[in-house]
C-alpha cells in the first residue's frame, strides 16, 4: 500500500510540473499541497482497509477449503471450482452409501462451520457459499449426487431466505432425479420478538448442535424419517443469542466503525448485521446475565426449558474471541444456570463453532436435553472441529489440592520441633541459625551489589529467606530428623523469598532432600551431605540453565562441592572438610568479578560495570556456607 501512495505521489508532482509554470514556485508549493493533502485523505482511507492473511479476496472460500483438505485426511471435495464449493467425507461414495446422508451449508464466513464439521458421526457434506452468500442450487445439488444413496438425504438449513431458497430448489430438483430428500429450517434466534413476519428466527450456532444430532442418528443406522426426526426435536429445544464487540470485516473490504469504543451489540446476527440493542460495554456476568434472562424468558416462550430441566450449553466465539474470554463465560454461564435457573447444566461446549469472520464476541446457546438426546451428543465422531473432549458425565469441578507427602503421610509430632534435641540435632540447629544470621548480617551489601548488576534487592529478598528458616525452625522443623528439615528449608525459602532466588533455592533444597531421602539411616553421614549437595547443584544447574563461569551462585557452590568431596575422600575429619570446602566458595564467589554475566539481568550489563563487585549470588550462597561450616566445626569438636 506504502509502493502505491509513493507512485502516487510521484505521478502527481509530474503532473503537477507540466502544468504549473516553473517561474511560480510559490504556486507550485500550494497545489502540491493541496494534492498531497488529498493523497494523505486517500491514503488514510485505504490504512483502515481491514488486515487479512489472504491472496484475492475473491478465492478466500477455495483457498480455504484447500487448506482443510489438506489438514485433514479424511475430507475431500469437489473439483467444481469456483462454481461449485463442497466438502465432503472421503470415506462415502453415494452409490454406496448405506446410511443416512447429512448434508448442511451456507455462506462462508462462518469457519469452522460447516465444512469442519463434516465427518463420520456428523456431516456427509457441507455446500459453501461465497462469504455471507447462499450457496447456488447447482452446488446444492452436486453435493446431495455426490454423497446421498438409497437410506436418503436430509439437507440442514438455516433460517436465512437464501439458504431457505436455494437448499429448497435443490431439494425439488434432487426429488425429480429419485433421491428420496427430507428438508429442516433451523431457526434457534432468541435475540428479537416472536413476530417478526415471513421471516422468522434466524439460524445460529444452536445449528451445531443439531448438526450433531442427526448425525449421531444416521450412524446409528436409523432411517431418513426417524434421522429427521430427531433433528426436528433438537432444533425445536435449542435457543441462541449472541453479543458482539466489534463489527466483522469482509474480506477486501473496509472495517466498519459502526460500533463506537466502548460499546457493545446485543442480538446481533451471524453476518455482522445490526443486532436488537446497542448497550455500553459491562463485566461478562452482566452479560451472561442479561442473555440468559433473554434465552429463558417466559413471555417469548422461545424454548420449553423450566426449572428442574437438563440442558446443554454451548459458548461459541464469533471469531476473535480469545478462548480465555470464552472459558471465563463458560465459567460464569453454568453456575448461574444452576443456581438462578434451577437447570442441571449436563455438558458443556466451548469454543469457535459458527464464526463471523473476525468478529469479537460470542454467543450462548441452550439445548434442553433428555436422555437420548445426550447419547447422541455423547456419540463418537470425526469430524475435526468436534469438541472431543465435552462428552460423558460432569465430575465435580474441583477437589482439595494434594499435601505434600511430607505433611499427608507424617505424623504432626514428627513434623513439629522435638522437645528434646539428639546430638545430630543440636549441630543441625546452630548451623541453621549461623547460616540464616550471616545471610541476614549481608542484607545492605548484598543489595549494594546487586543495585550495581542487577535490581537491587538481592539482599532483601534473601534476608526474607532467612527470617523465614529461623522462625519455622522454632516451630515445627523436625531438627532430629535432618532428612526432613532439609525439605522443610525448601518450603521455607520457596514461600518466604520468591522471584527467581526463591524458586532455585526451593530446588537445591528439594533435590538435596531426594537424594537424603534414598538413605535409609537416619544420621546422615558427611559424605551423604556431599552427594546431597551434589544432587542439589545438579538440580539448579539442570532447571536454571546456569554452570560454572556463568557467575551465578553455582561459582561458589561448584568449587565447595569439589574441595568438600576431595577433602573426604582424603580421610579429613568432616568439619575440617567442611571448613576447607567453605573457603573455596568465598574464593569462586569473589572469582566472579572477573566473569562475563551469561545468566539473570547481570547479563544486560556491561563488563567495566560487573568487574567492580562480586555477584551477588554468588556471596550470598558462599556467606552462609561458610557461617554453616564454621559453625558445624564449632560444635562437631565440642561434642
């Protein structure tokens, strides 16, 4: 469009050189601004043409069905393009076919519906229309030669003079050819008042649900009177109403701004035109409110639903509905359906079914149902656009959230603080509380660091941590039983700190306490805390993405670990291990100055700037290492 208004523009100012003498430039600069100011009008007007992913908007309904052909294997169509439109199952041949023909269509537009619905257990064919156009009698007629056999056809319509037209005389014609035909008007429009003349409801998404009624039927085997039927009953239990945000835009053409910011159409139809009431926008349970009083109103009486009925439900988008904004109707539809309305809401169907085009917005639709009405809902079928997953009886929608293990299967007595500390718990203890104190003793330092390289409140956020150990450490840390604490830290840090310290540090601890777990002693040996802490770092390396060098709290932890396993494996008394161990964290903590970030906000800054302090991290972890160790020396010799 940009390559257009520039050879505009120019032909112009060509045009413009010829016939403005040159000695007036003065007159010159005035009609080419006038001229250019039109050009910008005109270009403006083109700039609101509505945005589509198409080719020529001439082919969108060819190009389309291409398109799901080749998406899905078991469809095919007729090769009668552009004139005749029709999808197909590419499973029936109408020579052969001994069940009941279903056959539906329409304009397009209305995507998924109704070629995605074509498939076993739905559909036998689908006639597409051009956008918002009836498809033509000879279309209508090549679909009902392709797919109907001797069982016969029903031909679904909905309640548009077109279709209603156009499915009519196709209907006579295939009857003089000897197909043995049965035609059903859909009209499940709850939106405007009974009388409206000739014209009657128009045909929704409560169509769908018909759609797979009969369906479901002529699967079943039944024949073409008991198939229309079935389908009659369902169209005459479903009402429908919708509600739009925006205007739809047709393809090539201009968007309309008919609907102002701020507002919303209530009751409008499937081809985007005007619907019974413009109202301002409100919160979605005003909404479904307001269509659900509409849908069950007992003055228009549109369907014979009443307290103590089973229905169906269907939230169906219009077209750029994001399936949040649907799932969060469906969420407040069902409730007040069973509360307010006293309907037991038996299955529910949410989704995309019977579009208009780009339109924001959705309708609901409400089925009264039985028994056989839900099997056949509940039927298996292949049609791709199905919702698959909305069949069989509704469990409750919600159950208690699990306990962790080591709070459903532990006693409280074992998960609280003990009343007596055994020897492996007083060392535990001190080094718990000389570790949390010196992370608490870091918080301004740490949060100097880290306004250099990162957001400033590293030291804050692990002095959170810090609190939180020591206070649940007086409550209920089962300091007897290290194994358990260690996963009780977890849950500490992972509640108290948050952001992304909080969750590795939850890590580190819930890996460490896994590999503890799968030691069946319960003192816990010096090298057993070496492959705890192991199996921690592993863990934080493996989900943060971070190893050594990449100046992070693992520089200081990876050297620990080395030193600690080589001391031990040496014959050095444990603590001395420890202490040892505590000293290379503190040296790979400081190392850090001299690393490039490649991990967290540290790597958006520059190397001059990280050169200058430690990461942050990196000394945190280090400091209460180091204060654990001395301490654990500490108290391991006085004992």
């Amino acid at each position: 469009m940009g390559v257009v208004f520039q050879v505009r523009l120019c032909k112009e100012r060509e045009r413009l050189h010829r016939k403005v003498p040159t000695s007036n430039p003065r007159n010159f600069k005035t009609l080419s601004f006038f001229h250019i100011s039109n050009l910008n009008l005109e270009f403006s007007i083109m700039a609101f043409q509505g945005k589509k992913l198409i080719n020529n908007p001439n082919d969108v309904v060819t190009e389309f069905i291409e398109g799901l052909v080749e998406t899905y294997p078991g469809l095919q169509y007729l090769d009668g393009f552009p004139a005749v439109k029709v999808v197909i199952r590419a499973d029936v041949s109408g020579a052969t076919y001994d069940k009941v023909a279903v056959i539906s269509g329409g304009g397009s537009g209305h995507e998924p519906a109704h070629a995605g619905f074509v498939g076993d257990g739905m559909l036998t064919a689908s006639i597409c229309g051009d956008v918002f156009a009836s498809p033509p009698v000879d279309s209508i007629l090549a679909g009902i030669r392709a797919v109907a056999g001797p069982m016969g056809c029903l031909l679904i319509v909905k309640n548009y003079t077109g279709d209603r037209l156009n499915f009519g005389l196709a209907a006579e014609q295939a009857r003089s050819e000897g197909y043995n035909i049965e035609t059903l008007i859909v009209g499940d429009d709850c939106a405007l008042p009974p009388s409206r003349g000739i014209a009657g409801r128009r045909g929704l998404a409560g169509t769908i649900l018909v759609h797979k009624v009969a369906g479901a039927a002529a699967a079943a085997g039944l024949s073409l009177a008991e198939v229309a039927s079935e389908a009659k009953r369902a169209s005459e239990m479903v009402g429908t109403m919708g509600v739009a945000l925006s205007v739809c835009t047709l393809p090539g053409q201009v968007t309309s701004d008919r609907l102002g910011l701020g507002k919303m159409e209530l009751g409008l139809g499937i081809h985007g035109e005007p619907g019974a009431a413009v109202a301002d926008l409100q919160p979605v349970d005003v909404v479904v409110s307001h269509v659900l009083k509409q849908l069950l109103s007992s003055e228009t009486n549109y369907v014979p639903i009443t307290r103590g009925n089973k229905v169906v439900l269907m939230i169906n988008g219009l077209g750029a509905t994001p399936v949040m904004e649907l799932m969060i109707a469906a969420g407040k539809t069902v409730p007040k359906l069973q509360l307010e309305f006293g309907l037991a809401v038996e299955r529910v169907y949410t989704g995309s079914f019977m579009t208009s085009l780009d339109m924001a917005g959705f309708s609901i639709s409400i089925m009264k149902a039985d028994q056989n009405l839900l099997q056949r809902l509940d039927a298996p079928t292949k049609a791709p656009h199905w919702p698959v997953g909305s069949a069989g009886n509704r469990p409750p929608a919600k159950i208690p959230v699990p306990l962790p293990p080591s709070r459903s299967t532990k006693s409280e007595e074992s998960l609280s603080r003990p009343l007596q500390l055994s020897e492996q718990g007083c060392i535990l203890e001190v080094a718990i509380e000389a570790a949390a104190n010196a992370v608490i003793g870091m918080r301004d330092r740490l949060n100097e660091w880290d306004s250099k390289v990162g957001d400033g409140d590293c030291g804050l956020t692990m002095y959170r941590g810090a609190t939180a150990i020591l206070d649940d450490m007086k409550k209920y840390y089962p300091l007897n039983d290290a194994v358990e604490t260690v996963n009780e830290i977890g849950s500490s840090v992972g509640r108290a700190m948050g952001g992304t310290s909080g969750v590795l540090y939850n890590i580190f601890c819930k890996a460490a306490y896994a590999q503890l777990k799968s030691n069946l002693d319960s003192i816990v040996t010096a090298t057993q805390w070496a492959e705890a802490l192991e199996a921690a770092i592993i863990a934080v390396s493996k989900y943060g993405g971070a190893t050594t060098g990449y100046r992070t709290l693992l520089d200081a932890l990876i050297p620990a670990l080395a030193v600690l396993k080589e001391r031990l494996t040496a014959g050095d008394d444990p603590s001395t291990a420890f202490v040892l161990s505590s000293e290379a964290a503190l040296a790979g903590a400081e190392s850090t100055k001299d690393m490039q970030a490649q991990a967290g906000r540290s790597s958006y800054v520059s190397a001059s700037i990280l050169a200058t302090v430690p990461d942050p991290g990196a000394m945190a972890s280090a400091t209460w290492y180091r204060a654990a160790a001395l301490a654990f020396k500490d108290k391991y010799q006085a004992s």
